[in-house]
C-alpha cells in the first residue's frame, strides 16, 4: 500500500516530468490518463490540492492545470532516488570526444561543447585553478643567440609560452644551464610558491647568468600569476533564448549575469568536492540575477585534488536527472584526462 505522501510525491514528479516536456500547465486529468498512477481523478486532485497547499505547486493563471514552484523542484531533486546514467555509447561518445583534445584549452573548449549539446542548455568550466597546479617542467628553446622562448608546463596540462630577449648573445652550454636552475628550482612546486622561488633566483646566480636569469625570471613571474581572464569557458548560451518563454522579465539579466565572471564563480562556488553534484534552484541562488535559473554543478579534478568546478545553467523548468547525469559524465573524464 502506497502512503498518501509517497504517493503526493508521485503526483509531484508526473506535474515535473509533463511540465518539464511540454512547457504546459498540467491538469489532473492528464496525470491520469499519461501516468499509470493506479488511482482515481478525484484522488489526484486532493493529492494536487494538497500539493499546492504547502507551496510545491501553483497555478499560474486561470488554467485549470498546475506547474511546479522552485520548492517543489526541490523536493522532486531532493527525492530523485536513482539518476539514470548516460547510456555506454553516449559515454563512448564522450571519452573519445575529450580524448582527442591536444590541449588544456582544447579539453576546456570541448567540455563545455559537450555539457551544451548533451543537456540543450549553458554550460560552462572552470580552468583549473593555479593554486592547486604545480611545475612540471620549463623548456627553453633557442630562437636565436640573443632569444629563447620560454615553455611553461604545469601537471594539469596548462601550457604557456613567451619569448624572451636575453639581451646578450648565449651560447647553448649557458641556456642548458639556465634550464638546470629553473627546473631545479621550480620542478613540483605549487605555482604561488614557484613564482616567489623565481623572483629570488638571480640574487643567487652565477655572475654570468644573472641578467639573463633576471629577464627570464620576470617573463617567469608573469607566467605563474594567475590570469583572471583565463578562468571561465562559456558555451551554449543560444540554448537560453531557445528557453525565452521560461524567463518573461529576467532572459536580458540572465545574459548580462553570465557575462560577468564573478556572478558564475559564484555560481560554482558551492562544488567544493570533486563527483558531488550542487543544484540550486531559483531563489537558492545568490545573485539576484540568476534567480529564474537552476544551476547543476560538480567540482572536477584527479581523487587527491580538486581542480575546478563546471555545470550548467537553464531554467528551473529543466530535465534535472539528464543534467545531473551528463554534468556527472562529463566532469568524470575531464578529471581522468587532466589526471593523466
């Protein structure tokens, strides 16, 4: 025998699912007729009016059906007992997808193509964030006698290059050697701690390699700082005017909110734990702006580290249980290929 709230919570998640599909205010009627509920209409619209009683439902206007509210979102995410995961070829499609990227930016840039396109909504990824990466290596390439570029590599697959005039003529024995003190200085250090190591270098180097220590190190310097700009890669924002009807007042806001990186670090503040899936619903959400939208998101990274965050953004009318299993997918293979 199915209790009354087990089964208020069934009529909850028929209300989601049809609203959900259909963007149409549903009526008892059709809860009975699409969903095998093995009760009567009459039944159904106690369950409902009880539903709406305590705020999980409202009726939008004089229609005789009913659409959620962002609680009783939140009640249908609370009580999703099993999300479904991405069937073996979608997660097929997706690792040979991100597996063939040649580089961090690359995998950025594909992720955030992939969260779009498998949810129809924004999604959007963190870089790795610089505090938690280290030094791999620096390579030092002669361009010319007076001129090296200078590669920075870092173990979340971060590349960065610039050139560097050395100001004198150096011989290849004096860059090998300025590629032994870089590396032994920096090799496996935090890149806060790398850029202070650097900075003290040229006190300590040999007569004649300080001054082309001290122009590398202030390239070296620039390099490790974090680059603000860097931090976030957006995509599918298309899929949010697709949605314009969900957002009557607020679809302007919205896009000027995601074009500002504060406002969606904010929004994936709360992944602090790499594979825990965050969804905030309307008014859960801080900024003011974002509050006709939900948010799914995760913390993704290797098992010791948490690298960054990334999700997707639509609105409260959403398919939670395909957004939370593709968000959880995708983050997955990002960790493990920038663990590699």
């Amino acid at each position: 025998m199915v209790s009354s709230d087990e089964r208020r919570l069934d009529v909850l998640r028929a209300i989601v699912a049809d609203y959900v599909h259909n963007q149409e205010p549903v009526a008892s009627k059709a809860i009975v007729d699409r969903h095998n509920l093995g009760v009567s209409s009459a039944t159904v619209r106690n369950d409902m009016a009880s539903l709406e009683e305590d705020g999980y439902i409202t009726q939008p206007h004089t229609s005789a059906g009913r659409i959620p509210t962002d609680k009783g979102y939140r009640l249908f995410v609370d009580r999703l007992s099993d999300v479904k995961p991405l069937s073996a070829a979608e997660r097929r499609a997706i690792q040979s997808f991100l597996e063939g990227a040649i580089d961090l930016d690359d995998v950025m840039r594909r992720s955030v193509r992939l969260l779009a396109q498998l949810t129809r909504q924004v999604a959007v990824i963190q870089y790795p964030t610089l505090t938690t990466s280290t030094v791999r290596h620096v390579e030092l390439v002669s361009i010319t006698p007076a001129r090296v570029m200078v590669v920075l590599i870092t173990d979340t697959g971060r590349v960065d290059q610039r050139m560097v005039d050395l100001g004198d003529l150096v011989s290849d024995e004096s860059v090998g050697r300025l590629r032994t003190i870089l590396n032994s200085t920096l090799a496996g250090k935090r890149l806060t701690d790398a850029a202070a190591k650097v900075a003290e270098l040229p006190e300590s180097a040999p007569n004649d390699l300080r001054d082309p220590l001290t122009r590398l190190s202030t390239v070296l310097v620039e390099s490790l700082v974090e680059h603000p700009e860097e931090r976030l890669v957006l995509g599918g924002t298309p899929n949010l005017t697709r949605n314009a009807a969900d957002f009557p007042h607020s679809l302007r806001q919205v896009l000027e909110a995601l074009e500002e990186q504060v406002v969606v670090l904010k929004l994936l503040a709360a992944t602090t734990d790499s594979g825990k899936v965050v969804v905030r619903i309307g008014e859960e959400n801080e900024a003011e702006e974002m509050r006709s939208t939900s948010v799914v998101s995760i913390g993704y990274g290797t098992r010791a580290t948490l690298l960054g965050g990334m999700g997707v953004v639509g609105p409260t009318r959403m398919d939670y249980p395909t957004n939370i299993a593709a968000v959880r997918a995708v983050a997955n293979y990002v960790g493990d290929i920038l663990g590699r």
